[in-house]
C-alpha cells in the first residue's frame, strides 16, 4: 500500500521544516532526537511532521518523544494518556517524567529545562527537538532585550540549554528547533487538517501578557508580520532601530 498523499498544509510545514533541518545541521547521522511534546499544537505537529517526513526522506535518526507535565495544556494524567495514545498511533517511544506538574502560582518552581535534559540522557539523545516557531525566536530576542534577560523555563519563548552549564564528562546535547522557519498560524493549520490530538493552553506562562505587547507592537509598524519576524530572527543587532522605536 502506497504512501498517503500529502495535504497541501502538511507539505508546506513539512518542505519548511526539512530546509530548516538541513540549513542548520540540526539531526546527528544515527543518533536518537529527543521530540518534547506538551499536549500542546507545536509539539504533537512537529512530532508528527517529523515521522511523516522520514517516511519520505529516510535519514538514520531515532525519534523518541519526552513529556514533562506543566499543568500548561490540562491535567498531567489526561495529557500523558493523549500523548501516549498518539505516539502508539506514530510508532514512536514515549518517555515520561512523573511528579511535576505544577500550579500556576507555583511555575518557576518546576524545573523543566533540567527534566528535558534529565529525559535526553534517559534516552541516550544527542539532540532535544522543541515546536518553537519564528514567533518564539523573534519574541526570545525582543523579550530579553526589554526585560534585559533570557527565557529558561522551557516554555515561552525560550532557549532551554542557552545558559545551561554542563558537567563535566557529561554527553553535550544540543537544542534544536525544525519549525524555525513556520509561524504559528500555519502550524496550527495542519495539526487541524490532519486531526492532530492537541489541547489549547489553560495556564499561560509568566511571559505571555509581555508575548501579546509585543506581537500588537509588531503589527502595528509597515510590512508584514513573517517579514518582521524574519529580520529579528536574522538581524537581531538592528532591531533597536526597527522595532524598539
């Protein structure tokens, strides 16, 4: 039985998403990619564009999905049990790690990107694949030019491993991100055409009111929105002058 065709949505995505991965370098010839998955869009779509993928450009990685509960997307057991349905469906390994699921009053407390890290070596993965988009890098470099610090709780528009110092003798593994080069809105696009299990956001991150100042800031100066995340994510050195006027 031949492979499925493509929806027009999912080969988007996925055409975007393979440049990203060959520009950067980003999967290891036979090493094993640890995909975070949240319960939440970003995640479940990249998780599936990655498998999907490799049906058609066969490259010697291992995918293996790691779940640290956050509260974020709902209930850790109702997340975990979604998750684990969809990995079932992909025929992918799904890893778990218990007894972290915080309240909202309680968030800086969880100690996520140390779990991402914690579920890499779990899996002997060189590499930790996270659904950020072009949004999430553009809004990393605004963010810590205004608030004057980066992101590490793992969530927002973070850079979990930017100022993580490992020990030594310890396997570096890095952090990568295949959908770099998508926005949100054509993410969420495929993950609906392709009836992907996700859960809306309940709790929002501590930086997600600073997120919507900045998006309404960037929609509110000449040219479209990709073009602006575009040159952030490329020229971060003129943003001063561009978008912080």
């Amino acid at each position: 039985m031949g492979r499925r065709k493509l929806l027009d949505s999912t080969y988007y995505v996925m055409k975007r998403m393979g440049r990203a991965v060959y520009d950067e370098k980003m999967f290891p010839a036979n090493g094993t990619v640890l995909v975070g998955v949240s319960g939440g869009c970003g995640s479940a779509a990249l998780l599936f564009a990655l498998v999907e993928r490799q049906k058609r450009v066969p490259v010697p990685v291992r995918f293996v999905a790691g779940y640290v509960p956050d509260g974020v997307n709902g209930l850790a057991d109702e997340i975990a049990s979604t998750i684990a349905g969809f990995c079932r469906e992909l025929g992918v390994e799904l890893l778990l790690v218990p007894g972290c699921s915080p309240q909202e009053h309680r968030w800086p407390e969880v100690p996520h990107q140390e779990e991402l890290f914690s579920l890499a070596r779990q899996a002997q993965a060189s590499t930790i694949a996270l659904g950020h988009t072009i949004q999430d890098r553009a809004l990393a470099v605004l963010a810590s030019m205004i608030v004057g610090h980066r992101h590490t709780d793992g969530h927002g528009p973070a850079d979990p491993g930017a100022s993580r110092v490992q020990t030594p003798g310890e396997a570096r593994v890095q952090v990568v991100r295949p959908f770099q080069y998508l926005t949100e809105e054509a993410i969420r696009l495929m993950a609906v055409e392709e009836k992907i299990p996700f859960s809306p956001p309940r709790i929002f991150p501590p930086d997600y009111e600073l997120r919507q100042i900045i998006l309404d800031h960037l929609r509110s100066k000449r040219g479209t929105l990709i073009e602006k995340l575009r040159n952030i994510t490329c020229a971060p050195g003129r943003v001063n002058e561009e978008y912080l006027v």
